[in-house]
C-alpha cells in the first residue's frame, strides 16, 4: 500500500535518490509517476530532476483525442 510521503523535503532537491524509500515516494508523487516509471528514468537518464522530468514527459503516451 503506497502512502503519502511525511511533510519534508528531500536532502536534494535537484537530484532523485532512488535508494532512499522516502525520496522514492517523495519523487513519485511530486513528478505523478510510479516508483517503476521513476527507477526507468532513472537508469535512462541519470539523477537530475530536470532530465527525469523531460524524460517522463516524453515516454508517456498522448492521451487519444
């Protein structure tokens, strides 16, 4: 069961650590994706919240019009 993450910001705010369980909830609700989605950005392209978000963005599907 996924929960909200604690009121607290994490020890980077500009980098994601997936190792730490509480970054990886924090991360994941913050960008809206699952903790899959999030380590698959993460091995695609590294750390940066930037990158990871532009990543993202762009390996989700359009929704259908």
């Amino acid at each position: 069961m996924r929960t909200q993450p604690p009121h607290r910001a994490p020890a980077d705010r500009q980098r994601v650590n997936v190792f730490d369980p509480w970054e990886e909830l924090y991360w994941g609700e913050k960008l809206g994706c699952t903790s899959e989605q999030l380590r698959a950005a993460v091995d695609a392209v590294g750390v940066q919240v930037s990158d990871i978000r532009a990543w993202l963005t762009n390996s989700r599907p359009s929704p259908l019009r």
